[in-house]
C-alpha cells in the first residue's frame, strides 16, 4: 500500500471537484463540497492536511485508499 501524499486543503478541493463535488459555501477554513447524490465533504484550507484528515475525507467521499491513490495519480 503506498503512502498517501502530502495535499494542501486548495488540491484536496480542486481533486473532489473533479470528482463531481462542487463547492457548496466555506465556514471558516473550512470548505463544504456538495455531489449530486446529497453527499458532503468538509475540506479545511490548511497549507498541509494531516494524513489522519485526509484518511477520514477519503472514507467519507466512499472511495477507498486504493481508488483515490489511482485517480490522483491520473491527475496530478
């Protein structure tokens, strides 16, 4: 299983919004993304997300660790 990457909060949201999410409203620092299906991300714009952050934004999205580390790649 590889390493998750080190992503600031700007990447994680450009990355959802590819994914369909788009960006509902900010609270703070943090950015709320909304998909079509009703399901939301909370996104802080942190310079770096910790890995345990990242983890739980990745669960919640219903992607697995595997799925996300593919389509990043493709990306970025």
């Amino acid at each position: 299983m590889s390493k998750l990457p080190i992503l600031s909060g700007k990447d994680l949201v450009k990355f959802f919004v590819k994914q369909g999410y788009s960006t509902s409203h900010q609270t703070g620092s943090h950015m709320i993304l909304e998909n079509l299906n009703g399901k939301i991300l909370v996104i802080p714009k942190h310079k770096e997300v910790s890995t345990g952050t990242l983890r739980a934004i990745i669960r919640q999205s219903g992607l697995s660790r595997e799925e996300f580390m593919e389509i990043y790649s493709k990306y970025f």
